[in-house]
C-alpha cells in the first residue's frame, strides 16, 4: 500500500498563508495523489483557530473536496486533529469517561464540523476514517500530529516551578487522555482551573481562544503585507531550526516514549520544518537510543516571517509530504521548484 501523509494546511487561514489556495499547489498536490492508496491529513488541516470557523471552513471546502475527488472510490483518507482544529473532535474527547488510546476510531459525525469535512472529503467515493490522537501506518510506523510535545519544551528540573499553572507533565506509561485532561488549550490549569466546575473552566478557556483568534501579530502582519526584511526572516528561521531540533524533536520523543508506542519510526507535522533533510544530521532525528526514528512531513503554509525573499531550498518552504510504502519512508518535496510568486493566491 501506497501512503501519503501531509500535514499542517491550514486552510482559511487569516493571512492567506494556506498555499492549497493557489491553482499550482493544489494541482502538484491532486497529481501526487494519483498513484497513492491511501492519503493521511495529519491535522491542522482547517485553521479553527484564527477567525470564526465558518469562515475558515467556506475556504477549506473546495480544497477538501478536490482532494476527495482526486482520490475517488476503493481509495483511503485518514483525518486527523492537531491543535488548530481540534474543535472537530472536541465534543467527542470532552465525553465522560472517554478512554482515548494510541490511534483511537472518532466518529465521523462526533462534531457537526467534523461532520461537513469528512462529507467533504467522502464526496467523491474515498472511504473517509477518523483516528486522534495518532494513527499506525504500518506495523513498525505510527503518525501524530505532534502537539502533545508541547507539554515537555520546559526542562523538568524546572517543570515543578510552573507546575501550577501547567498541569501535572505525564510520566512513563502515560496515555492520550493525561495529555489532554491537563492541556493548556482544553482547560484553565492550576489553582484556579481545580477550583472552577470542568464547565466553566472550559468556557472560559473557549473565551481565550476567541481573544487569541480576535487578535493577530503585529509583525505576522507587517510580513504578510511585505513589510519585512530578508534578514530579519533569516534570523527567526535559524533560531526556530534550532529550538525544533534541541528541543522539540527530543521532546516528541519522549512523547512516544511516555505512550508506550512501540515503534520503528514515527512521523509528525505540527513544526512545520520537514526532515530530515540532506545536510541534516541523522542523530538529531532519532529516539535517545537511536529508535525511533523521526520524520517531520513539514506544511503547506507559506511562512512569510521565515520565507521573506527565500528560495525554494529553505527548510520551511511548503508542499512537504512523507511517502510510505513496504515499510519503506521516503521525504517528498512537492512545490521545491515553484516560486514565491505561485505560493499565492
């Protein structure tokens, strides 16, 4: 079986970053998938988290339909949540008593957003399955979006002093759930969110991220317009490699690790910085004792605080696609020929 796993879309996105928009990259996009079995979205597919998801999802609708479309009947999509869209399956995980493991089935209608997309993308005749908070490719290979390793960026000899306000870090044998019931973006944490009914802390957490959606970077602005400097993007792209390889792909792999996930490789999105990469060092891209091995799929987003008058040979340039096959796991570039100019809408 053919797979094609792609993440981090974000399609709707406020400032037109999502790349799927523009004729080139969805037609580079719907050709790959015609000779793949199996196509899996490894979320933040649809941008929920910067306006109004209605507004996100009138963007997304016809990018998710082309997809589906392209892939037709007697052929697999895969969708899961990340955190920019985790308001599809929200509902569901906030069910009492969930029990959420490695690669768990939702069900497609377990939100009425996650029921237009999965229709969406079910249009032309795909068999469409949903899995949170990962999904096992193969026997060996198993995909996450990769937002849990958030929760391990502060080192633990320094967690106990933050602990209040972040919630108590999962330990060895940990499951989804622990993740998710002490999560930033699921509950208020601390003294406060202990003292407040699971409800109104919940509402209150939804009030944040309206505030978040409510408001935008100055500075993500100012590039988005053109405002910025070549220099400036150079800068932050090298101080962001450096914080995703020391502290996010060591902090993944403790995530696997504290799962218990028993795997060879694992593959992730969620940074945004696919890998690795010729000219990467292979011991960054591994487990403490050399498995698993780690993959990064990269986005579809045109990152214009780290792209500003880049090439195509930059680590964040979008259209960044992991293929496997007999076990098999092969990076793509798919747009690493394009140019800025057909990035955009």
């Amino acid at each position: 079986m053919r797979t094609l796993v792609i993440s981090d879309l974000h399609l709707g996105s406020r400032v037109e970053r999502d790349v799927l928009r523009a004729p080139v990259p969805r037609a580079r996009l719907l050709a790959a998938l015609a000779d793949v079995d199996r196509l899996v979205l490894l979320g933040d597919v649809v941008e929920l988290t910067e306006a109004r998801p209605r507004d996100a999802l009138a963007i997304a609708e016809s990018v998710l339909r082309d997809i589906g479309d392209a892939l037709g009947p007697g052929r697999e999509i895969v969708l899961l949540a990340g955190n920019h869209d985790r308001l599809l399956v929200r509902p569901w995980l906030r069910t009492p008593g969930r029990v959420l493991r490695p690669d768990s089935r939702v069900p497609p209608d377990a939100s009425p957003l996650l029921a237009r997309v999965v229709g969406w993308l079910a249009g032309g005749g795909a068999t469409v399955t949903v899995r949170y908070p990962g999904v096992w490719l193969d026997d060996r290979i198993w995909a996450t979006h990769g937002h849990y390793l958030d929760r391990h960026l502060l080192p633990e000899s320094a967690f106990g002093i933050a602990r209040g306000l972040l919630g108590r870090l999962p330990r060895d044998g940990a499951t989804p759930m622990d993740y998710e019931q002490r999560s930033s973006v699921t509950t208020i944490e601390g003294p406060l969110g202990r003292l407040l009914p699971r409800w109104l802390s919940d509402r209150l957490a939804d009030l944040g991220a309206l505030a978040r959606r409510a408001t935008m970077s100055g500075t993500q602005a100012a590039a988005a317009a053109g405002g910025d400097s070549a220099w400036r993007a150079r800068l932050r792209s090298r101080l962001l490699g450096l914080q995703m390889l020391r502290a996010s792909i060591p902090a993944f792999a403790r995530v696997v690790h504290r799962l218990g996930v028993d795997a060879d490789d694992v593959v992730f999105g969620h940074v945004h910085r696919a890998g690795p990469r010729p000219g990467d060092d292979p011991t960054q891209w591994v487990g403490p004792t050399g498995l698993p091995r780690i993959w990064n799929t990269g986005s579809w987003v045109d990152e214009r605080l780290l792209l500003h008058r880049a090439d195509p040979s930059h680590v964040y340039w979008p259209g960044g696609a992991i293929l496997v096959e007999d076990g098999r796991i092969t990076p793509l570039a798919l747009l690493d020929d394009l140019p800025a100019s057909a990035l955009r809408s």
